[in-house]
C-alpha cells in the first residue's frame, strides 16, 4: 500500500504538479486527503503511542463521571475529547477518524494554501510526517494543527487570536508552551549572515557543554523543577532518541546536507525568485534553529515535527519551480541541487525505520507495518511484543 500511494503521487507530481495540468487537479487532491483519512482512521493497534491511548481511552469514564484523577496523565483537552467521543460513540475509531480529519485536512490546507505544487508537498508529508502524526504524537500533531491554523494570525499581528489558539494548543499538549515568545521571535530579520553566526555559535556552546557534563547531568540541571519532565526527558536519553547526541563525521555531515542546506539553499532560492513563500521565513529560521539545537540536546527533538511544515513548503516551491524550468531548458543545475537536497533529506528517515528500536530486536518499521485495518481486526505479533515491552 506505502508503495502504491508514493507512485500515485508521483504520477500526480509529475501530472499536475510540473505539466502544470488543472483537470480534476483539486478532485485528486481531495481524494488523497480522504484515503490518507481513512487510512489513519480506520487503522488496527498501529503505534506504539496510540496502544496506550487507546488503553487510557477504555479506561476512562464517560464525560459527566470524570474526576481529577482522569487529568493526571494527559492535558485537560485531550481528556475532554476522548471522553466526549467514549460518551457519545464509545469507539475508539471514531476517535481516530476525527484525529485523522481534523489533523491530515488542516496539513493539505496549508499545503495548498502556502504552495503551488501540493503534490510533492503532500509527498514529503506523507513520507516524513503522516505516520508520527497519526499513529504516535496524537496530542502534539492536534497542537501543531492548531500552530498552522494561527499562522494568519501572526503574519497580520492578530495577537490576541493568536494567544486564544496557543492557550487552546497548550491544553492538548503542555510542550506548547515554547511558542509562547513566538511573536517577538518573528519580529527579528533574517538573513544568511545571521544564520551562518546563529548556526556557528549554537554548535560551539554544544560542544562546550558536552565537554562540561554529561548528557544526563544536563537534563537534570534542565527539568529538576519538573519531576514529569524530568522522567520523560530520561526515558529519552535512554531510547532511540540519544541516537541525536552520538556524533561522527557521518552525522555531522548528514546535519549539513539534510538541515541546513535546505534551509539555506530553499531561502536563498525563493528570496531570488520573489516567492510569496517568503513570508514564511522567520518560522523555517526558526526550524533551522530548533534543528541545531535537536542535534545536541534531545529535548528539542519534539520541536521539529511542530515547524516541519515550513521547510516542506520551502523545499515543495523550490523544487517544483526549479523542475519547471528545467523543462523549458532554463535551470537544469538549480533542478539537480534540489532533488539532491531532497534525497538527502529522506535518507535519514527512510533509513531509520530500518533500525532496531529500543529493544534491540524489533525493526522502528514494525510500529506500522504491516498495517491491518479495524476491517480484519488482526494483531502484528511484534508490534504487540514490543508495546509490551514499552509499558
């Protein structure tokens, strides 16, 4: 099925996206949206995250039975949501169905709102994004929905609409909270002078700091006021999140052709071209700092699926528009560079649903493959071992 859909959008890439053709464009794209849904909504025990949601949510009262105690794991909202569903439908794919609408219909919203080539927008989030949104980060990808859907709201200085959906995002996930500064942080000009420093001086602390204390001493020193956070935070030095803070020549330079080369490559290009992408700059610049900053210090790490949809649309108009003029013979080289780009930009991720996971003998690709559907209500043995050992 994962095969079939990447050639699908790959024929409507190729169709609609640098043929230019506009017949059943928008039909398509729609279509896509709703297979995606059902896909995700119809979904059977897929995700390591979403088993234990699903356990909370058969544990949980209905809405008008709920006490303080059924606030204790999860954010006030999310609560509220699942209960109101368990009260109504007491289904938990009718919870999936309505995560998977309003999360993937928001996601090609902004792709068709912020690009002019949604199919290979829709690529990349499909092979980036869709199953962590969907299938694990459940409460974060409600958070960034809600992050995209405020972005008019920044960009026209609307702050107090602004603050409303952030206090809404901050009550499905508490990790919200960090984009609090984020209309001072918009107000600073960017260039790629700035970024050059920004990227040199981040990596120097990084290292000052690795030299001073270990990775452990730091996460104490960062979440001692928090005991959730600081539990939380340990449990990811100790999983496959750490991988972040082994360092080689390889990793170093796989950061540097899958971060900041689009980051400055994508900017640079569409500054060139007079893109009305452009506005969205101060959110890739901060994504390209967040990204420095995941490299070294696992706590960041979250932070890169909130902004992914900044350097999707980057790296969607760049290549797009650069394939365009490749076929009217005018930029062959700028054509080659992105889809360079592009493929060192999967590499990393597509390799790493190859590895071992935590446990050291189930492959990261067995959280969603094979994918059953409630259809056949068939059970992956070693998804079901590993969740198991997860909990």
């Amino acid at each position: 099925m994962i095969l079939f859909l990447i050639t699908v959008l790959l024929g409507f890439i190729f169709f609609y996206d640098i043929l230019r053709y506009n017949k059943h464009k928008t039909v398509c794209y729609n279509l896509l949206l709703i297979i995606l849904i059902l896909i995700s909504g119809l979904r059977y025990r897929i995700g390591i995250d979403s088993l234990s949601y699903e356990m909370f949510f058969n544990s949980l009262p209905a809405l008008y039975n709920l006490n303080f105690d059924n606030f204790v794991s999860y954010e006030p909202l999310f609560v509220i949501f699942l209960a109101s569903v368990k009260t109504i439908f007491n289904s938990w794919v009718v919870v999936q169905l309505i995560h998977a609408a309003f999360i993937n219909t928001v996601a090609f919203y902004f792709i068709k709102k912020w690009t002019n080539f949604w199919f290979i927008g829709a690529l990349i989030y499909f092979v980036w994004l869709f199953y962590v949104n969907n299938c694990e980060e459940m409460r974060q990808s409600i958070s960034g929905a809600i992050l995209l859907l405020s972005i008019d709201s920044l960009l026209k200085r609307r702050l107090i609409l602004y603050y409303v959906l952030f206090s809404i995002a901050c009550l499905f996930h508490r990790s919200f909270i960090f984009f609090f500064f984020l209309p001072m942080v918009m107000t600073v000009k960017t260039n790629h002078l700035l970024s050059y420093a920004i990227f040199s001086i981040l990596f120097l602390i990084g290292e000052i700091l690795r030299e001073k204390f270990t990775m452990m001493n730091s996460i104490d020193h960062l979440a001692y006021f928090n005991e959730t956070l600081n539990t939380k935070l340990i449990n990811y030095s100790n999983s496959r999140y750490s991988e972040k803070v082994i360092l080689s020549f390889s990793n170093y330079l796989n950061f540097i052709l899958s971060q900041v080369a689009i980051y400055l490559f994508t900017s640079h290009y569409l500054r060139k071209h007079k893109a009305s992408q452009i506005k969205l700059e101060p959110f890739l610049f901060i994504y390209f700092i967040v990204a420095i900053l995941s490299f070294r210090f696992i706590m960041f790490y979250r932070y890169i699926h909130y902004l992914a949809f900044f350097p999707i649309i980057y790296l969607s108009e760049a290549l797009g528009y650069s394939g365009i003029l490749h076929l009217r013979k005018k930029s062959l080289k700028e054509f080659l560079i992105f889809i360079c780009l592009l493929i060192f930009f999967f590499i990393p991720r597509i390799n790493s649903f190859f590895r071992y996971d935590d446990d050291g003998r189930t492959k990261r690709y067995s959280r969603f493959y094979p994918y059953y559907s409630v259809l056949s209500n068939r059970k992956d043995i070693d998804r079901e071992r590993f969740y198991m050992y997860m909990n």
